[in-house]
C-alpha cells in the first residue's frame, strides 16, 4: 500500500503558485519523499526529493515539516503545460529495496486560464 | 541520446499469444524496472532488475518474465496473454549515484490491449 496520502484533485489559475500537500505520518527516519508527475498518460517525470531539509530546483520547490510527517509540492508559477497527475512518493535509500517506487492515486492538477 | 526507449508503442494481442516489450536505454544506468498502469490507476511495479543478468519480482509479477541480458536492454515477457494484462506498460531505469537516493527516467510507454 502507498505510505502517502494526497487529495485526489487540485484547481490552480495559470501564473499563480501551485501548492500540493502530501501526507506521510508513518514514515521513517532513512526514508525519502520525492516526487513525479505524469502529464496525460506519457511516462511519469521526476521533479524533486528530499530527506530533511527543503529543496528547490529549476521545477519546484519541496517543503518538508519540521516532524517530516507532512510536505508540499510547490510549482511557483504554473503554466497550463503543468497540468497532470503528482505523485508523491515515499521510499527508502535504493540500497534496501532496490530502488523501487510505490506510486499512489495521486492527485491531478489541473492549471486553468 | 534517446533516454529510455521502448518497443512497440501499440500492440492488441489474441489471449493466449505471447509477445516480448522490449525496453532499452543509452543512459549506462544499472537499474531498469517495468511498470504496469491500468485505467485511473497509478503504477504498479512488475519485475526490476539492479544488473546486468539479474532480475527480481515486485508487487505484481504473475504472468510475466523479464531477462536483462544485456546492460542497455530490459525485456518483458508474456508467455500467454490474458485480457487482464491489458495495460499500459512503462519502462525505466536509473544510476546509483552516492548517497543512496536516484532519479527513474521512465520510457513513453507501451499500449498493450488482449482481446
């Protein structure tokens, strides 16, 4: 079973931030949270991961609470190429699974004009 | 460089027929996997493979075989086709870089209908 808990759907208005949460109450100590995104059917894409601290890069910013219990996808200004599914993800460190991801329903964004 | 590729785009079998997907990539990543995604659905992991010449089940790996023969190349195999496997099927792989974390490049996927 998926270890997360997202909202089935989002609106968001073209040019603004989208801001997707992400639930993740059990998870542990040495696993990560990332996530992708599958825009209409096309294989999923990766946007981001993080452990413990915040990170940003040129797609997104990821927020991560302070209990690690909870986290947020944030695209800072969302164009209409942005809608599809976002899958966040949790998982341990590839040594102990083998790198394998644990995808969700997701929840899909839809960007509007 | 094409990333990861996979063959054919569509395919509609009979049940009972057999057919091989084949998944390949130029990347030089030791790890490959082959997903499945049925309608409305997220994806659902069938076999990966950490290496050349291994080759490990996930979640729903019943009615299908994989080999890795060769580093670039993963193949998925169904030896007798039910109209359960229809599915899009996804291909990916990824490199381990330090720290134990890495990124899956998935492939444009394979339509795969049984009748």
């Amino acid at each position: 079973d998926a270890k997360t808990t997202q909202p089935p759907s989002m609106d968001c208005a073209e040019g603004r931030a989208a801001n997707l949460p992400c639930n993740h109450s059990t998870i542990s100590g040495n696993e990560y949270v990332y996530w992708y995104r599958q825009i209409h059917s096309q294989g999923p894409q990766y946007i981001i991961h993080g452990l413990k601290n915040n990170e940003t890069n040129e797609m997104a910013s990821l927020i991560i609470t302070e209990d690690r219990k909870s986290s947020t996808l944030i695209l800072p200004h969302a164009t209409l190429r942005d809608t599809a599914v976002y899958y966040c993800i949790v998982r341990p460190s590839i040594y102990n699974q083998g790198g394998k991801l644990i995808f969700g329903q997701g929840t899909e964004l839809s960007v509007k004009p | 460089n094409a990333g990861v590729t996979q063959t054919p785009k569509f395919r509609v079998l009979k049940t009972g027929q057999s057919m091989t997907l084949l998944c390949a990539q130029d990347m030089n990543h030791e790890y490959m996997y082959w997903y499945r995604q049925d309608p409305g659905m997220g994806l659902r992991l069938i076999h990966y493979s950490v290496g050349e010449g291994t080759t490990a089940k996930g979640e729903v790996p019943d009615g299908y075989n994989v080999s890795r023969l060769k580093k670039q190349n993963f193949l998925l195999g169904l030896e007798s086709a039910a109209p359960s496997q229809t599915s899009v099927y996804f291909c990916a792989s990824s490199y381990l870089p330090g720290g134990g974390t890495d990124t899956q490049y998935f492939g444009p996927g394979t339509r795969l209908t049984v009748l």
